[in-house]
C-alpha cells in the first residue's frame, strides 16, 4: 500500500472522480507486476519471477 499511494495516489493527484482512480490502479497493478523490478525479488519482475518458479517446477529432475 505504501508504494501505491506514494508512487500513484500522491503524486499524481488530485484526482476528479473515483473512475479516474480505478483506472490509474488497475494501469499501476499491471505496470508493478510486470515492469517494476523488485530487489526482493533479486530484480526480476513479480511475473519473470512466477515464470522462474513454474518452469523450475515442470523441469523434470534427472536422476543417475
């Protein structure tokens, strides 16, 4: 919540009317799930992230 309302909410503010607001969202969620690098994340996006993770687990392990 933090990021959102500093990055979205203050700084582009004011705002004229609640649909303003839920498209500007909606247009921050995709752009934070897939454009923002997260150093939690060792930099990747949340997306680049969940793709790691799911084709981690297809790869089938190979045994001696």
């Amino acid at each position: 919540m933090g990021s959102f309302k500093n990055e979205l909410i203050r700084r582009q503010g004011p705002w004229r009317d609640v649909n303003q607001v839920e498209i500007a969202t909606a247009e921050w969620v995709v752009w934070f799930n897939t454009e923002r690098p997260h150093e939690h994340l060792d930099d990747f996006t949340p997306e680049a992230a969940e793709k790691l993770h799911y084709d981690h687990r297809r790869t089938p392990i190979m045994t001696g």
